[in-house]
C-alpha cells in the first residue's frame, strides 16, 4: 500500500534556495500581521483629562517650493481648532528638513500665524528628523516649562505609530487626528496606510531599540 504524503510533501522537491525564499516571504508576513496588530491595538490616550498644557504638531514634509503640503495643512487647521477651543494654551511645531531644505516646524507655525495664532504661544522644535526625534525632542521642551501633559496632532494613518512611540514616554498624552482637508484618492489612502506599516516595522524591529530618548 503507497504511503501517504503529508501536504508539505512537495517542499522536499524544492532546492534550499526556493526554500530560503519561501522562508523569507513567511517571515515578512508575520512581521507586517504582527505590524497591522499593534495598530490596531496602539492605545489613543493614557489619560481621560480633557485640558492639557500643550499641543504637539508632529510634522510632514514641505513641498519642495516650501508651502506647507496638504497633510500640514490638515495638522495645523486641527492645532488651531483645539487651540482656540482651550484644549491647550500652547502649541509645539516639530519638525527639521527632513526631506528637503525647509523646515517643517517653521513653515507650520508661519501657517499658524496667518490663522490668528499668536506668537508667543508657538514653539518650535527645528531638529527632528522623524517621529521618534519629533516626541523626544518635544517632551524636552516641555520639561523646560514645567509641563506635563499634551494633546498629540497628526494625520489618521500616522496616529497608530505615533501612539506607540508616545507611550513610552513619561507623560500625560491624548492623540488627535488630523482629518484630511479634502477628499483623498482610494489610491492614495492605500499607499500612505501600507507605507505606515511599513514604517511600522522598521520601528517594532529596530528603532525603537536604537532610537532611545536621551533626555
């Protein structure tokens, strides 16, 4: 009587190459399950209070004419909303050159300015140069105001990530997104979403274990 075969039987057909390649493929799957999982599960706030001592605008990439993109725009209208509901006194733009020469933070709050908001309640942090740069470096201005607490700004698809980072910080947060000012193309919305957890990742794999804050 044949003996019957397993229904990985045809893996012994393969060479140890389509083996790594299969092997690869696995691993890049688990890891993009185990990415869109902590997502979904990222908290939003480690806090119920309602009032905070600062907003934080994390920052996008300026266009290269250096206005502020679409997403910024989306971010600082949000900022200005809450600002003027009382959510917070203060507002924190951060954001470096990242991705060209302008620096984000700047050209947002110059956004701000032209929306009523007044100088002296704008903080800029110019160095960061991605999320993490843009948490730490925001919590260390905050420090050197004796606050504690702050409402996070940021786009709907980049909220998840964001409250990852945030919440291995020693604060008082509540994330905010920032809803698009428009409506955005089913294809746009899916590459930005797959790059996000693509982004993901890269964090859950390596930045977050070689981008501490130093504080």
């Amino acid at each position: 009587m044949p003996r019957r075969r397993g229904p990985f039987a045809w893996l012994g057909h393969i060479g140890w190459l389509g083996r790594s390649i299969l092997g690869c493929a696995a691993l890049v799957l688990l890891l993009i399950a185990w990415a869109a999982l902590d997502r979904a599960f990222a908290p939003r706030q480690n806090t119920s209070q309602s009032h905070f001592d600062v907003l934080i605008v994390l920052g996008d990439p300026v266009d290269p004419d250096g206005n502020p993109s679409p997403t910024e725009q989306a971010r600082v209208a949000e900022a200005v909303r809450q600002y003027e509901r009382g959510v917070a006194p203060h507002i924190i733009f951060t954001g470096g050159p990242a991705h060209n020469r302008f620096i984000e933070a700047q050209v947002m709050a110059q956004t701000a300015m032209s929306q009523g908001i007044p100088a002296s309640d704008i903080l800029e942090d110019r160095l960061a140069l991605d999320t993490i740069e843009n948490a730490c470096n925001s919590l260390r201005i905050m420090r050197s105001h004796g606050w504690d607490s702050a409402e996070v700004i940021t786009s709907p698809n980049h909220l998840p990530r964001s409250a990852m980072i945030f919440r291995g910080l020693p604060l008082k947060w509540r994330m905010d997104p920032a809803p698009p000012l428009g409506q955005e193309p089913a294809t746009l919305t899916f590459a930005i979403n797959a790059l996000e957890i693509l982004k993901t990742v890269h964090y859950l794999v390596w930045s977050r274990q070689t981008e501490p804050c130093r504080l």
